[in-house]
C-alpha cells in the first residue's frame, strides 16, 4: 500500500500550531507535495459536531465522557480523512491528534496515562503519526498570544482559555513528558520569537524528503 507521511503538531494554546501549520502546508505545496490539512478535535462533519459539543460551557462533560466524545470523533477522522489520505500518498498534517488526549485527558485531567493510550489505540486502529512536532512556550507567553487572537476576528472559541495559570503549566509539562517517553517520533521545538524564525527551527526536524 502506498503510504504518505502523517505529521501532527502538538502543544498548549497560543503556541501557534495553526501559524506553523499553514506555513508548513504552503511550504510543501511548493515542493509538489500533495497535502491534507485538518486538526482535531475535527477534520469531519461528525467530529466537527462532536468539537462543537466539547467547547460548549453548557455542556462541561466530566473527563471521561470528554475521552470517549474525543475518541469517537477520532475514529471518524482516521478512518474518513487520515488513512485514505494517506493511502493516496499525500502529506497529512493534522494540528493535534491522540497526543493531546494523552496529555490533556490523561495526564492533566487524571484519567491516566495508560488508560488513555490504550482507547487512544482502540479509536485509531494503532496509526500513529511520522512525525510529532511539539511547540514549546512559556504559558505566559502563550496565553498573551491567544489572547490576542481571541480579541480579534477568530473569536472565543475555546473554553480551555480560561483555564488557570497552573493548568496551563501542566499542559506544557505534559507534552515535555511526551517528548521524553517517545524521542524517536516526538520533537521539541522553541515556539518563542516570530512566526518565520519558529518556522526555520521546524524545517530541519522534517522527514529528509519534506525539508
Ligand atoms: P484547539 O482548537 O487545538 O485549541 P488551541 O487552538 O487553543 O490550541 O483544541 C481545542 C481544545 O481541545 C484545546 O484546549 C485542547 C483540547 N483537546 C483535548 O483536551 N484533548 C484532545 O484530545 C484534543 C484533540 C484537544
């Protein structure tokens, strides 16, 4: 089966994985790589209702209904967008995936971190990303940058925003814990200073064939 290359970018709010993401599809595209760009939770019509349902303040699942909610919209994602995509040896860039349930449900919200790895193997049928990029920042940093973004046009979207200081820094905790239990498939990078420069430190961590 011909195979494209899945890679995810991961990180707490206002690190810039959209900006990154966007740099990194056109940057691509102009290599003549055939791309697929799509976040979660999202990416389809179900698990964009499923996002919608997840950020609603009303709402407020408890951890384990917000996993299986994730989960279910995952296996609509991998099965309806990322394999196929894939099979059709396209780049799938995807800003987050099973990572962030790892950290956010597992680590940060205590379901624990085997629990979730194993639903998280059970919603994706074992697909695991290329190539993870972790963008890392200083939680008040970021959140001087999300801020930002929420006070123009993109709107408030995200309940997690208000979330406080600590939670922030045991987000960013999580992903570094990522980082350390899978070297080979996970690397940081510094998301401190303007778009261009944070882009250059991603460009050598990419696949040989994608720099
Ligand atoms: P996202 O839109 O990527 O937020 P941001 O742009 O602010 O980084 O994701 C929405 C929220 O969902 C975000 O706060 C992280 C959370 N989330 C989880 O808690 N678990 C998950 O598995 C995923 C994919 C996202």
């Amino acid at each position: 089966m011909p195979r494209g290359t899945f890679i995810t970018f991961e990180g707490g709010e206002g690190t810039g994985k959209s900006t990154q993401l966007a740099l990194l599809d056109e940057w691509l595209r102009t290599l003549g790589h055939r791309t697929v760009l799509t976040r979660e939770p999202g990416g389809t019509a179900l698990a964009e209702a499923v996002r919608a349902l997840l950020l609603d303040p009303q709402l407020a699942p408890d951890g384990w209904s917000e996993i299986f909610l994730l989960e279910a919209a995952r296996h609509d994602h991998v099965e309806r967008v990322i394999r196929p995509a894939l099979a059709a040896g396209a780049v799938v860039l995807s800003d987050r995936f099973a990572d962030s349930s790892l950290v956010y449900q597992g680590l940060v919200r205590g379901l624990g971190w085997d629990e979730v790895a194993a639903l998280n193997r059970l919603a994706t049928g074992g697909l695991e990303p290329d190539l993870t990029v972790v963008l890392d920042l200083d939680p008040e940093a970021a959140l001087t940058r999300a801020h930002r973004r929420n006070s123009h046009g993109a709107g408030r979207e995200s309940r997690l925003d208000d979330e406080p200081a600590a939670f922030h820094r045991a987000v960013r905790e999580g992903f570094l814990e990522l980082a350390r239990r899978e070297p080979d498939r996970v690397r940081v990078v510094d998301a401190a200073g303007a778009p261009d420069k944070v882009f250059a430190r991603i460009r050598p961590v990419l696949p040989e064939a994608l720099r």
